[in-house]
C-alpha cells in the first residue's frame, strides 16, 4: 500500500488503540498482510512471516468483516471519490463472473453452502460474483450468490443498494444511475424493463428473440460495457480464489 493510499484509508479505520485493552497491531501492517493474501490467492497460513502472525490477521479481518469497518470504508471512499466527480452516473452497467472453489471450501462452522454463497454450476463447484460498475470502470456494488444462480437473483440487490453518500452537500445520497446496460440473459421478459421504466431509468439491453416488442438501441452504448468485462478481469487477476477478499481489490482501484 503507497503513502497516498494510507492517508487515505487510516481515518476510516477504528482507533489503533482502543480505550481498554492492549492497543492493536499495526494497522498498516495488517492491512498489507491482507493485501499479499489477496494478490497471492494464498491461505492464512501461508503468510510470511514479516507480516506477522497469520492468526493476528485473519482475525482482524473477520472481526472488522462483523463489525461491517469494511462495508463503512467503503461507502467513504466512494463518497471522496464522487466529491473528487470521479464516479459518473450516466450509465451502469450489470454483469457477472463465476469464481471456481475448491472442493474441501465448504462447510465453515455456523454456515451451509448457501450462505456462503457456494453451489454448483456447469463449471463445477462454484461462486458467483455479481457486479455493477460505474461508466469509468470503477465498481459500485457486489452480490454473491451459489454458482447455479441466474443474473436476475442479483439484480434487486445491485440496484437498491450501493447508495453513495454526498459529501459537504444536501439531498438524498446518490443510489440509481440515468442509464443501465446489462446483457440480454438478465431480463426475463420485460420484469426488469417494466422496473426500469418505473423509476425513471433509461435502459441498453438486447433484446432476446421471443420478445415480440421493438424499440431502440443504442449500439455504441453497449459496445462501452467492455469497461465492466476489464474490471472483471482486473478482479480476476487480483483475486483468484479469494472472492471475499474482493473489497482489497476495491481499494486498490479508488486509491
């Protein structure tokens, strides 16, 4: 992690050193640990050891993951991000990726495949990453769910959250995009048009072959969402078999 980047993130985090209690590993050094994680794809305890003990830090992350310091962290960086005008809202685009598990990934205490969003694809065992990203590349929300899952399972879920704060202005947080493009197997038969519609919120979507309505479409549009296929890609790479670390890679794309 640079210096501009810590800057950036120290003040979202919970004090270094609590009011009771011994004070907390460095924060930074933490933050790194977790990074290499993420970047390597490896287990906690494959970590080196000049992160320092790989218990200290995978603790750290699932306390913070409880207390939802990540969700937080990220709702501010987007909200610098949208004072800086560096999130654009004329088009969001829908997409989504699937994330291969391990075999031997389920069964974690206190949880069933289900909710660790695990199943089985045609891919085999699996998660699925659902994902809905701004017109500049940068990602906006995530939704996991089981492998074998269809697009529309998320898409309630990427459209009535991810709602971004205003920073030093009045009014409601920014939530809904002017424009969605989203690829044609995420709309059975008009429900997601008739959404759309509803709220106001123009729409770049093909059209499948038994929707007997026309209409028009604009084809430069959609030729931008290789924008959120690069972020995938981007994801992908930094994350390899760790969909829950997806938020390192965030942070590494608004820094």
């Amino acid at each position: 992690m640079t210096d501009n980047q810590w800057e950036r993130l120290e003040p979202l985090l919970p004090p270094q050193k609590p009011q009771r209690g011994r004070p907390n590993a460095d924060h930074r050094r933490i933050i790194n640990a977790i990074l290499w994680i993420d970047r390597t794809a490896s287990t906690w305890r494959d970590l080196p050891e000049k992160h320092g003990p790989w218990r200290t830090v995978a603790s750290r992350f699932y306390r913070w993951q409880k207390a939802e310091v990540w969700d937080q962290v990220l709702k501010a960086l987007q909200s610098h991000k949208d004072a800086e005008g560096e999130l654009d809202w004329e088009v969001h685009y829908l997409d989504s990726t699937i994330v291969r598990a391990h075999q031997l990934a389920s069964g974690a205490k206190g949880g069933d495949q289900k909710e660790q969003a695990l199943g089985y694809s045609q891919g085999g065992f699996s998660t699925k990453v659902h994902i809905r990203s701004e017109r500049r590349g940068k990602p906006m929300v995530f939704y996991l769910s089981e492998g074998q899952r269809n697009e529309m399972v998320s898409f309630w879920a990427l459209m009535e959250s991810g709602e971004v704060k205003r920073v030093g202005r009045g009014g409601r947080p920014s939530l809904r995009p002017r424009r969605i493009s989203a690829p044609t197997r995420a709309t059975p038969r008009g429900v997601l048009r008739r959404y759309l519609r509803r709220l106001g919120i123009r729409m770049t979507i093909p059209r499948r072959t038994n929707e007997h309505r026309g209409g028009p479409f604009d084809r430069e549009i959609y030729r931008t969402r290789n924008l959120i296929e690069r972020l995938i890609n981007r994801l992908k790479l930094d994350s390899t078999a760790s969909p829950c670390l997806e938020f390192c890679a965030y942070l590494s794309r608004l820094g």
